[in-house]
C-alpha cells in the first residue's frame, strides 16, 4: 500500500514531506484495520489530480485503533484535517499545500 500511495502521489505532484504523510497515514489505517481482525480485505482507491490527492481505504469501523495512546484515525485527521469517515471508508483529501504535518 505504501508503494502505490507514493506513485499516485508523484502522479498528483505532491512533495516528498505529504507523500511521506499519506504513506504514514494509510499504513496506520491499515494496520488498525487488519488488528482488528473482522475486514477480510481491505479497499484502497486513489483519485490524483494535480496538486491533490484523495484517498479513501477501508472497511472502517468505530473503535478501530483506540486501544493505542494516539489511534490510527487521529494520526490520519492530524496529519490531514479534512479526513473524515463515510460509511465504512475513511476519506483523506490532500493537497500540496493541505497537509498539517
């Protein structure tokens, strides 16, 4: 997952700090997703388009990650504050110049 999010980021034209988040952020999700141990998969989907990149992975579910200090969502939401969850997916919109981090 690392891997594809640090090609569609430099396909969006993203820098190297907010790839590095969105790499960060998506690998947190996903290991919460996968610990908590229900998802028997999980779904990435990319959308670049220049200067901007919106990611949305999933199964989500409430509670996922919440046993660590500072959970995989709140990690997401801090480097990313648009980052939201939809159903069953979490949405990070990102732009150039978005990042929080």
């Amino acid at each position: 997952m690392r891997l594809f999010v640090s090609a569609v980021a430099r396909v969006a034209g993203l820098d190297v700090e907010t790839s590095d988040d969105a790499r960060l952020a998506i690998s947190e999700l996903a290991t919460a997703i996968v610990e908590g141990g229900e998802a028997e998969y999980i779904t990435l989907r990319a959308t670049p388009m220049e200067g901007r990149l919106t990611l949305v992975v999933g199964p989500w579910r409430d509670g996922l990650g919440e046993e660590e200090e500072f959970g995989a969502l709140e990690i997401a939401s801090a480097l990313f504050s648009g980052t939201s969850v939809d159903g069953e997916f979490v949405v990070l919109p990102i732009g150039a110049s978005d990042a929080d981090g």
